[in-house]
C-alpha cells in the first residue's frame, strides 16, 4: 500500500489560495494543503464549488505569499517553507479508521466563510466538512470537519512590505456557503 491508499487520524490542512466570490450566486477555486506524520508527502486538492452569498475577492486567503509563487514558478527546484503556514486540525467521525487521500479525491465539499478586508490586513473564519458521496447532495460517509481560523496567514502589514507583490482585497466583507468537490493536484 502507498501513500495514497495510507490512512492516518493525525491529519492537518491549510487553505493556500483560493479566487471566489458571489452576489447572490457565486463560485470559489480553494487550494488546500493537506499533511500528516504518517505520510512522506503533503497533498495538495483544489476544492472547487459553488453556491449562495456576497462578496469576497481574489487572494482572500493568502497563506503563501505571491512572491513565493512566483519563486516556484521561475526555479522548480525551490521549496517554501511550509512549516510557516497555519494548518488546522481535522476533527475526524472515524478517528480510529482515520482517512486516506484516497477518500478525500472527488468527496464533496461544503464550506462556509466569513472574511473581511481592508488594504493589506484582514480576517476571516472558514468552516468545511468533506464526505464521501455519489452526488452533490445527500450523504453516504462523512469523513471530516474542520474550523479554519485565518487571520494569521493573511498578509500583514510588515509581511506584505516585505514580500511583494501580493493580490489582497481593498475594504470589503464577504460570506458565503458553497458545495463543491475535492480534486487532486499534485504534491
């Protein structure tokens, strides 16, 4: 058995970027960053969903500067730092089975989040849960929650100075709930 099929309940995720935004209808790309002791490698998903709310902007949700990007994008050998990133416990329904990468591709996705802006400082909260479904809607197996507090992986002030260029929203606020699904990117 490889990584992929390896299940594990010590799990963390770290929400690196997403673009989205909704008035009345909208749609959101997350990426997600996913790691635990007992595997080699930390998978990266997009979550890809859509749904209700007002607002929200590109970059909302910063955890890797621009300029590290961009980085990886001229030298493909260069790695970030990830032990820098904030990546929050997922509160497992099966710890004792746990879940493997395997289960997270194609899941569904509902996530709910609150941001809010201003030049170069902001807040947010995200709320996700993931489950094993047919279809978008209903539920066969719910494999995890997780409450994504981010307010210290947005671009502060000092950080932004520091490492330019960054996107970030001017002054706004947003919420949203949407529906999605988890699709392996790579690691």
């Amino acid at each position: 058995m490889g990584w992929w099929e390896q299940h594990s309940s010590n799990w963390k995720v770290c929400i690196v970027a997403q673009v989205g935004g909704a008035a009345g209808g909208g749609a959101g790309i997350f990426w997600f960053q996913f790691k635990s002791p007992d595997l080699p490698v930390m998978p990266n998903f997009l979550g890809i969903a859509g749904g209700l709310g007002v607002g929200g902007d590109i970059g909302s949700a910063i955890t890797l500067p621009w300029s590290e990007l961009i980085k990886q994008l001229a030298d493909p050998k260069y790695h970030s730092d990830t032990d820098s990133w904030v990546y929050s416990d997922l509160d497992l329904v099966d710890p004792g089975y746990g879940i493997s990468c395997q289960n997270i591709n194609h899941s569904r996705l509902l996530i709910g989040q609150a941001t809010a802006s201003a030049v170069l400082i902001g807040a947010q909260k995200v709320i996700m849960s993931c489950s094993i479904s047919s279809f978008l809607i209903g539920t066969d197996r719910p494999l995890f929650t997780c409450g994504l507090s981010v307010p210290s992986s947005l671009p502060q002030l000092g950080a932004a100075l520091e490492s330019t260029p960054q996107i970030q929203g001017g002054f706004g606020a947003g919420i949203f709930g949407f529906v999605g699904i988890f699709q392996y990117i790579g690691t």
